[in-house]
C-alpha cells in the first residue's frame, strides 16, 4: 500500500466530495426541481464555467489512461486522438451554435427533443435517445476503468469483490451528490479537476524528459521496442496499411464527438452563442494537453515501465501504464496529485453523462411514452432516480462482467452514435431527409457497423470478434461484391457504415417522397436558430411550459 | 435566402465567406504530408511536432471566424475573455 499517494489522493477526493454537495446552493435558483436546473445547471453558464465543463466532459479520466497506453503498445496509431480533437473544434463551430439557439428557443433538454420537435416523430427521436443511452453507458463503465487503474497502482490490487470495493465507494459519493446537485456538482468540480490534471502533465512533460535523456533518447527508445515486436503495424511512424484508417478514425471520432449525449449537455448549459464561439478557440488548449500527455506513453517505453496485472482478471493491463509511470518516477506526494487528478477526472465526466442519459430516458421515453403530463417537478426527480439506475449499472457492469466488456462496447458506441449525424446534425440545416429515410439509414448504419466489427479479430490479444475499429478494405462486402479485393488498407468502420447510413437515407428519401408519406409537422422555425441571450421575447429558462 | 439588410432577428442560412477558414485545420487529416521523421523540433519527429502546430491552426480559424462574423455586439463587449473574478458573470443577469 502507497499511503503517502493514498493520504493525498484521499484528501482532494474529500475536497471534491464536499464541492459536490455544497454545488446544489451555488447559483442556485428557487427550486431545482426543473430539468433545466438540475440537468443543465439553468442554461446560464458563462466562458471559463463552459471551459472547466466541456474541457472536464470531452477529456475524461480513460482519455488520459488509454491514449498513452495505445501510445505505449502500437505507437503512432494512438496519437490520432490528436488530429481528432484538432478538428472537433473548427468542424462543429457553425451546427452547434444552431443546437444551442433552436433548443435555447424551445426549451429542448436532449438532442432526441430537437430530432422531436423537427421532426415531429416519437419514433425517430426514441431510437435517437436510445442510441445515445446505449453509447453513453459503456463510456460510464470506462470512467470506472480509469479510476481503477489508479486505485490499484496504489495498491488496492484485490481480487473479487474486495479488489473493487474502494471503487465501489468512490462511486456511491459521486452517485449522491450528483442526486442531489445536477450539473452544478460536475462544473464546480470540473474546476479542481483541470487544474490538477494540467498541472501534473505540465510536470509530467518538461520533468520526465530531462530526466530520461531527452525526447530523442525516448523516440530512440521507442524505436528500439517496435523494430524488436513481432507486430507489423507497430513503430513511431504510420504504415502504408493504418494511414486511412488514422484519418478516417479522427475524422469518425471527431463527427461523433458531438453527437455524444454528455457534449450536448455541456453546450445546452452555456449561457448564449458567444460563450460557445469563445470555447471553440479556447478548448484545444486541452488537446495540446492530450497531444503531450500521450506522449507520456513513449516516455514509459524508455523508463522501461511495466503494466500492472490486474488481479480481478489475471491479465496485465496497459491502462495502469501512466499511473505505474508516475509512481515510479515521481515522489509519493506528486503521485498522489497526479492519482488524484485521473480519479476525480473520472467523476466529471462520470457525472455529466448519467446526467445526460437520464435527460434522455427522462425526456424521451418516460414523458414521451410513460407518463405524458408529468409535471416539471416530476421530470426532475425521475431524472435523478435515472441518474442513480445509470451509475450502478456501469458499476455492476464492472463487478460482474469482464471490464474488456466495456472496452468493446466503448468501441460499439462510436459507431453507434455516429449513425444518428443525419437525423441531429443534418436536420440542423436542413428537413429535406424523409423522417421514414432516416430510421432505414440509421438501422442500415447500425446493422452493418455491427456486422462489420464483429468480423475483425485481434491477432494481438487473440481475439476472434471486435478485436477493433480498423477494417481491412479487402473484407469490404456488399452482397458477394468486394470493391476492394485485396487490399490491406484499413479504414475506421463507423465511417463505412455512416456513409451507408446516408446513402440509404438520400435514397430513401427519394422513394418515400414519390409515395407522398407524410414528413410530419416541424416545430421549430427558421428563426429558432438564431437565438441567441439577450434577445426579447426569449423563453423564460425553466419555463411552465 | 438572407435579406440584403442585416435584421435584428436572422432567419434561414446565413453564408460568410470567412466560414470557410473552419476548413484549413483538416490539413491534418492527410497523414502522407507529414508521415516522416525528419525534420525533429526539440528531439520530436515531425510526424508528432507537426500535428501538435496543427492545434495553433485550428485555434486562429475559429479566432478568425468569431471575430470576423460577428454581426450584432451582445452584452459583455465581446472580444475580451472576462476575467476570473467575473466568474459568476451569469448569476446577474
């Protein structure tokens, strides 16, 4: 046991416990007891407040564990992370000014209510609400993975049950405060979060490198460890192979970001346009942050760190590489900071996404299909108990099924919720997609998606099914034809299974507007998207109606 | 599909040639322009110096856009990150 790093590590963990309750009384309206106070903070919050939050949301704690450890084990491929959070940004500025305006303009809560209202569909809003909570749950779990790791490079390394019970406790705090504080409790802590987290990769970078001989002597390293490796596509450069599949994933991942549950949460809350327009220049100082941290994932190579195995599996794991890392290079003291910043880094975006799925499963299926005239006082607390039911599901999830359950799923879910980009982000500019072309897309993209990454083994950890997300373009099969027989260029699957997505909706959309079906009523008009704080005869926040 | 006269409510799509700046960052995504070693910056590859440097790009585009689009002034005076003191900014209004 580690009790200096535990003692530390304790200590902030306290100091964010009791941020998280006190959060429910700051800025606090009359009542909480409305979906735009407990699940979007009163939609009024301003640059720095959004930055801490969005930064906090999109940055999570297995972010900082996983990239550098793909780093650490295939090298280049690992730093897409980067080229994707680098065009995240510049690519969603203009459609997420219009999501916040027109759902600022009609009171909607999730991205399932805007596809509602455009759409005028239950149906097509229910699929886009339960893609979201599906994808959403998954990360959830992973957030537990991230803790973990740190907890037991502190040395609570048991096996079975015990071996998971101070992640078990972590996660009851976190499931009470967020009960009873919202969104409030995740954008207070966010503060504390970041600040650590860029603190210690600050150290991190400038620290370990004069330490270990410099960024040459670690890529020489590095280099050293891929040319021995038997895999092929490992090495601190791209292959002929992998190229497609790194820019095809960023771009994947960063179309993808977005539509996430949890992101819309932390743009919905924001105060008005500008605030938003501001963070899109100012939140890529996290992806500088996430660039150097994966760096960290060589930096381990040439301190010849070695993953800890996880008792509860019995398999070493490479997520424990960064926390093993820092405490062997570290003073206890630091790595207890550093411990600290990855633990609570788990507990923001942890928080802000049970919110966001309750938000679905509150707004979406409850009051949509369940109790139709439920009252705003009701919508809350259903959407608190919901944000319970979704937090001890991920941690069940992680007690009782193999953790590499929720990395498969994780992997599931970026593909998932990228097969809902035409009926959210299209439908932000335009209706013309037919609401029926929509569904037969989105089930098209998810089918195929499925299919595709249940076909790709991992000849690494020996895996026959889901083994990734790189699909060889020679396994490319429409119905006997193979376009691409061959080749051993990969591409990211949810891409594939987004461009049939769209090609069975424009071609849907086609058929269905010959048969003259109805496309519904839209209930949002061209106006809505303007909307911006300040206008007059804007709608109240946390309105009666 | 806009009126020729900036109204105080916009409606329909609002096109601006300085939109288009959003795009230079995807520079990044075509991984043969810097899948090499040479030249290093401070012992780094290119391959990762460059991408990082991408980051400034992707930085000045959005800068760019917002300042140069900006159509009507909203309360604060825009332009000047509040500072932290103001942190609370959205509880008084």
């Amino acid at each position: 046991m580690e009790w200096v790093e535990l003692i530390v590590f304790s200590l902030l963990f306290l100091l964010v416990t009791v941020m998280g309750f006190v959060a429910a009384r700051w800025r606090a309206a009359a009542s909480l007891d409305h979906l735009d106070e407990w699940g979007l903070g009163g939609r009024k919050f301003g640059s720095w407040i959004t930055w801490f939050l969005i930064g906090g949301d999109l940055y999570t704690a297995y972010t900082f564990v996983a990239v550098p450890a793909l780093l650490f084990g295939a090298g280049a491929t690992g730093f897409f992370a980067l080229p994707y959070t680098i065009i995240a940004y510049p690519l969603v500025f203009l459609p997420i000014l219009r999501m916040w305006s027109v759902s600022r303009a009609r009171g909607y809560v999730t991205p399932a209510d805007f596809v509602r209202g455009r759409y005028d569909s239950p149906l097509l809003a229910l699929v886009v609400a339960v893609t979201g909570i599906v994808a959403t749950m998954p990360y959830i779990a992973l957030q537990l993975v991230g803790l973990e790791a740190v907890l037991r490079s502190m040395g609570f390394n048991g096996a079975g049950f015990l071996g998971h019970l101070p992640l078990l406790i972590a996660f009851v705090i976190l499931a009470l405060y967020t009960y009873q504080s919202g969104l409030r409790a995740p954008a207070l802590i966010a503060f504390v979060k970041d600040i650590l987290i860029y603190l210690v990769i600050l150290v991190a970078v400038i620290y370990l490198p004069a330490k270990l001989g410099g960024w040459d002597a670690i890529f020489g390293a590095a280099q050293e460890k891929f040319a021995a490796s038997e895999a092929p596509a490992d090495g601190i450069l791209l292959n002929a192979n992998n190229q497609l599949q790194y820019a095809t994933l960023a771009l994947g991942s960063a179309l993808a970001l977005f539509l996430y549950p949890h992101s819309i949460t932390g743009v919905l809350a924001s105060r008005g346009r500008d605030v938003l327009k501001r963070n899109m220049s100012a939140l890529p100082a996290y992806s500088l942050l996430l660039g150097l941290l994966a760096l960290l994932g060589f930096v381990a190579i040439a301190a010849g760190t070695k993953p800890i195995v996880n008792n509860a599996t019995g398999r070493p794991d490479n997520n424990t590489i960064v926390p093993e890392l820092f405490n062997g290079q570290f003073p206890s003291w630091f790595a207890g900071i550093a411990f600290a910043a990855i633990g609570i880094g788990a507990l923001v975006p942890a928080a802000i996404m049970s919110i966001a799925a309750a938000n679905l499963w509150t707004r979406n299926v409850y009051k949509e299909f369940l109790h139709k005239d439920a009252t705003h006082a009701q919508e809350a607390k259903q959407a608190k108990v919901a944000s319970l039911v979704v937090k001890f599901g991920a941690v069940a999830f992680i007690l009782f099924i193999d953790p590499q359950y929720a990395i498969d799923l994780q992997l599931i879910g970026g593909v998932i919720i990228l097969q809902t980009l035409p009926a959210v982000a299209i439908a932000l500019y335009t209706r013309w997609l037919h609401r029926w072309a929509l569904l037969a897309g989105w089930l098209v993209g998810m089918t195929w998606g499925m299919v595709l990454l249940y076909g790709i083994p991992n000849p690494a950890s020996g895996r026959a099914h889901f083994g990734g997300s790189a699909l060889a373009l020679d396994k490319l099969n429409l119905f006997g034809w193979q376009p691409f027989e061959g080749s051993t260029v990969q591409i990211y699957v949810g891409f594939v299974a987004l461009l049939a997505n769209l090609l069975v909706a424009v071609v849907g959309t086609l058929i269905v507007r010959r048969l003259n079906v109805s496309n519904g009523q839209d209930g949002t008009t061209d106006a809505d998207y303007h909307v911006d704080e300040g206008d007059e005869d804007l709608r109240p926040i946390a309105a009666a109606h | 599909m806009t009126s020729d006269k900036p109204e105080r409510r916009v409606s329909g799509l609002v096109f601006n040639p300085w939109n288009l700046l959003l795009i230079a960052p995807f520079i990044v995504l075509f991984t043969p322009l810097y899948n090499r070693t040479e030249p290093r910056l401070l012992g780094l590859p290119f391959f990762y110096w460059f991408q990082l440097a991408v980051i400034i790009v992707g930085v000045l585009s959005t800068v760019i856009v917002y300042r140069m689009t900006r159509s009507h002034p909203v309360a604060p005076p825009p332009g000047e990150e509040p500072g932290v003191d103001e942190l609370d900014e959205g509880s008084v209004r």
